[in-house]
C-alpha cells in the first residue's frame, strides 16, 4: 500500500526556514516522481515544487523560486523541500505526492496518483 507521510511543519516568523520531509512506504519510492502541494484556506491546491525519479529534473513555481529547494534520498524514501526566507502568504497546508509522470504535468496539473495527509505551515510574528 503506497504512503506518504509528511512531516516538519510549524509555526515559524516571517524570514525563517523550514524544511519539510515526505516519507515514502509501500511502492518502488525510486519510480516514482514527488511533488510539493500547498493549499491555503479558500485557495486551491497548488504544485509548488516537485522532482523527478532521480532527482536531476525538478519543477518550481514562480512564488517559491529562489526561496524553496526540493531534493530526494532514494536510499532513504524520503524527499525534502527547505523553505527559507519565508513569508505570511507562505502559509498552507503542505502535502507531498507522487506519480509516475513528468514534474510539469505533476506540478502544473495536478497530476497525482497519491497524496499525503498535510502537515500545516503557519508564517507569522
């Protein structure tokens, strides 16, 4: 059964950094493409930053470009995005996916097979 489990939100000021982890279990972890969705509260969910099977293709959107890193540890199952520099419109619930596709059609459309739980980021002083 394929799972991922988010982890590494909080509560942070405005210009501090996070950095979230997705946990993968149940499925050949190195086949799969991992995206970074956020959706905040009366917005739709948005593909924010994902990366492909080896990690030497990766996907950003313009509001997090330059700010947020995405990378992936096969060997452990597990993908990171390092939030710094992070600002009040930063706040969501966080989730990571996967899917076997490219990182644009994942993050531009959504294109997911499965999806975490979320874990919520809250930027404020």
């Amino acid at each position: 059964q394929l799972q991922l489990v988010e982890s590494g939100g909080g509560l942070v000021q405005p210009g501090g950094s996070l950095r979230l982890s997705c946990a993968a279990s149940g499925f050949n972890f190195e086949t799969y493409a991992i995206g970074w969705f956020r959706q905040a509260p009366g917005k739709e969910r948005e593909g924010i930053s994902c990366i492909s099977v080896r990690g030497l293709a990766t996907y950003y959107a313009d509001s997090v470009k330059g700010r947020f890193t995405v990378s992936r540890d096969n060997a452990k199952n597990t993908v990171y995005l390092q939030m710094n520099t992070l600002k009040p419109e930063d706040t969501a619930l966080y989730y990571c996916a996967a899917a076997i596709t490219a990182v644009q059609a994942m993050c531009v459309r959504l294109a997911v097979d499965t999806w975490g739980q979320g874990t919520q980021v809250t930027v404020s002083s």
